[in-house]
C-alpha cells in the first residue's frame, strides 16, 4: 500500500459525474496513468490539477479532499478503485482497437 490513501472523493465524484478515467485524462490533459495513481492514492495532485479534476468534474477543489480511512477498509477500497480501472481502461483499449479496425478495413 502506498503511504497516502486513496483519492476516494475523486473516485466518489467521478464516478458520479460519469466520467471514465480515460475521458477524464482526455479532458484534463492528464495522462490516465498519473490520474490512476492520484486516485489510488500513489501520487499527491498539485494545485493545477486540484483545479482541472474540480472544473471537469463540476465541484470545487475542496470537494475533492480524501476522507480518512484505515486499516481493511482503506485495503479494500483501493483494491475495488484498481479494479474499476482496469475493466475501465480495457474498454478504452477495446474500443481504440475497434476504431483501429475499421479505418485499417477502409
């Protein structure tokens, strides 16, 4: 586990807003990759991005502040934030794939 915990509210709020992980990267000129691990809790966000995520988002940059959490909780909440992403990044992969597909057929 990383020493910070996982960016639950930005999940929470994402996943509210109904914005993939890849859409949010898109949007914020972030890459999906350092999104991923500010919401698990691997990178720290900066002030710039505390702004991009609450613009995108529609909420303000203390909107998206951590809840404490510990112990088994924070365990399982982070496994179910990488879980999430996974199945949301193999989507984005697939459909790069199909979109890849038919301009190769054309």
């Amino acid at each position: 586990m990383s020493e910070h915990s996982p960016w639950v509210s930005l999940h929470r709020l994402r996943k509210a807003a109904r914005l993939s992980l890849p859409e949010l990267a898109r949007r914020t000129g972030y890459s999906v990759s350092w999104l991923g691990h500010v919401e698990r809790g691997i990178r720290k966000p900066t002030q710039a991005l505390r702004f991009a995520l609450a613009k995108e988002i529609g909420c303000t940059p203390a909107d998206l502040d951590h809840e404490e959490l510990h112990g088994a909780l924070l365990d399982r909440l982070t496994l179910e934030i990488i879980a999430e992403q996974v199945v949301e990044l193999g989507d984005a992969i697939n459909q790069l794939r199909a979109q890849f597909n038919e301009e190769a057929a054309a």
